[in-house]
C-alpha cells in the first residue's frame, strides 16, 4: 500500500467550503436580488429575488426564462441586451427595465450583472434591486416641475429660481418682459446685482437686504422687498421682490412691476395736494370777499335804519 498527506487539500478544501458558505449567507441575506443565469435561463435566485417577485420559493423561478420577470413593455429591450451577453458583445453593465411580478404587478427594476464560473459553467451574476419607489418619485417630480413650469410660463409677474450657489437656473418670459434681461444676461446673482443695482451705495444696500434675508429667514417664509431697478434699456422700474427660500436651500423669487401703481399713487397724493392748496385759497377769497361786502352793507343798513326813523316822525 500507499499513504499520500492530504492535509493541505483537505485544509484547501475546508477553506473553499468555508468561503462558499461565507458568500451564500451574505448573497442570501442581501437586499438585492441575486440570480445566477446561464443562457437564457435562471440557475440560482436568492431570497429577496424571490421576494421580489411575489413568488413562494425559488423552485417557482429556477429553470424558468429570464423573461419571466420581464414586462412586456422592456421584454424586447432585456432580450436583445442577453442575446449580446451571450455573444460576447458590449452590452452596458447596468441597465433599468420594467418587471412584473407573479401576481402581474409591475416594478422598476435596476440591474446590474457580471460574467463569472458556476459549478465549472460560464454563467452571469446579475444583481437586481427593486427601484419602483424611486421611479415614482422621479415620476412625481417631473410632473411637478412641469406643472411648475406652464404655470410660471404663463404667470403675470417675473418668476427666477436661484440655487445654492447663487446661480440663476431658470426665468420665466414676464421676468424677461419686465427687466429685458436673458439668462444669458444675469447667470448669477453676481452678474444680477451689478447690472439692475449699478450705483453701488445702493447695490451695497440691496446685498446686505438680501444676506440679512437669507441668515435669518426659514423655509417657507416670505420676505417682500422693494427696490428700484435699473432694466437692460436703462430704464428704472420699482419691484416688489418676494423671495421664498426653499427646503433644498433654493430660492423662488417672485418680481412684479409697480412702477404704474406708484407712479399713480404719487399722482394721486399730488393731486390732493393741489386739491387741499385750492380749497386753502378757496376759503381765503371767500373770507376776503365776506370781509370786503361787510363796510358797504354795513352803511346800506345804517342809512335804511335813519330813513325809517324820518319816515316814522313825520307820519
């Protein structure tokens, strides 16, 4: 007989099982989907692929097509990305695509896959998680933004967003109709100062407004301003601004032009003040006019007085 030492393959041995169970515990316990395809078929799902997917246990999708969990809507798109896996073509190593589950509701899936060896076998890893909470949101957003944006584009007064850094990111038309600047022309709020504040006493006290308005001013909260603006034709109008700070540190500016309303208004304090000075000499005529007719009437009223008396001694 023979005797061979087999220790360090059956140390190896020890150490590779240990390690496979390492990687089993942690692909098994992970939040992502995990899935082991060969071809076009499904070799090994984790639990949370199971999950996933609304099924009860792995048997239901071991074997099964990878399209299985494919909406119809992407079913076109995940083949032709396997297809080229397959075929050794560059194919992105991340991609979404729509799921449906096994009781036919629809996810968002990212996914994310690699080519390794199984069990001697060439075969791909492909890491799945579930994103559909995240494509609402976007979905939500997007749709607010764009509620955002046909209600400011219509809106009848300036609107500006100004972000974190104090550039300007969008202007609506009526900001262009009032000031006649482009985003072009004021890209931040550097540019916006120097060109609407160009006295810089003035430009000084607008800044420290507007500094003083943002360290101490919460999300939320309004603070109205006004100021004379100096416009691209140079031009002065007077504009209320209403700033409004917002929870991602943004702001929306709100711009509307009052120079008519204060020019009327200032009219309108000019006129009764004409007003009062005329009804001033008004009651000054009338008093020298009453002053002036007393004297004559006074004699008138003195002679009358004598010639009733004449008259009453000679009847």
């Amino acid at each position: 007989g023979t005797m061979q030492d087999i220790t360090q393959r059956k140390m190896a041995e020890q150490a590779l099982m240990e390690s496979e169970e390492r990687y089993r515990t942690a692909i098994e316990h992970s939040n992502d989907g995990v899935a082991i395809l060969q071809g076009n078929l499904n070799q090994y799902v984790n639990r949370r692929f199971v999950e996933m997917f609304e099924y009860d246990k792995p048997e239901e999708i071991i074997g099964k097509p990878i399209i299985t969990i494919v909406h119809p809507d992407d079913l076109e798109m995940v083949s032709n990305i396997n297809r080229k896996r397959q075929l050794g073509e560059s194919v992105p190593s991340s991609y979404e695509f729509k799921g449906i589950t096994k009781n036919r509701k629809s996810i968002y899936i990212e996914v994310s896959a690699t080519s390794t060896t199984f069990r001697g076998d060439r075969v791909y890893l492909a890491y799945l998680r579930d994103i559909t909470e995240r494509k609402i949101a976007e979905v939500a957003l997007r749709n607010e933004r764009n509620r955002f944006q046909t209600l400011s584009e219509d809106a009848p007064f300036g609107i500006a967003m100004i972000d974190n850094n104090g550039n300007f990111t969008y202007i609506n038309p009526k900001f262009i109709d009032i000031f006649g600047y482009t985003l072009k022309d004021v890209p931040n709020g550097k540019s916006w100062f120097r060109k609407a504040y160009p006295d810089r006493q003035y430009r000084k006290k607008v800044v420290k407004t507007w500094i003083d308005d943002v360290q101490n001013t919460r999300p939320g909260e309004k603070t109205p301003r006004t100021f004379d603006a100096t416009c691209r034709d140079g031009s002065i109008k007077t504009v209320n601004f209403i700033p409004v700070r917002l929870l991602t540190g943004e702001h929306i500016i709100t711009f509307e032009d009052i120079t008519e309303r204060i020019m009327a208004h200032n009219a309108l304090i000019k006129s009764h003040k004409e007003l009062e000075s005329l009804n001033r000499a008004k009651t000054k005529a009338v008093n020298h006019i009453s002053h002036e007719l007393k004297t004559p009437l006074a004699v008138i009223q003195g002679n009358i007085r004598i010639l009733k008396r004449k008259l009453q001694a000679m009847s």
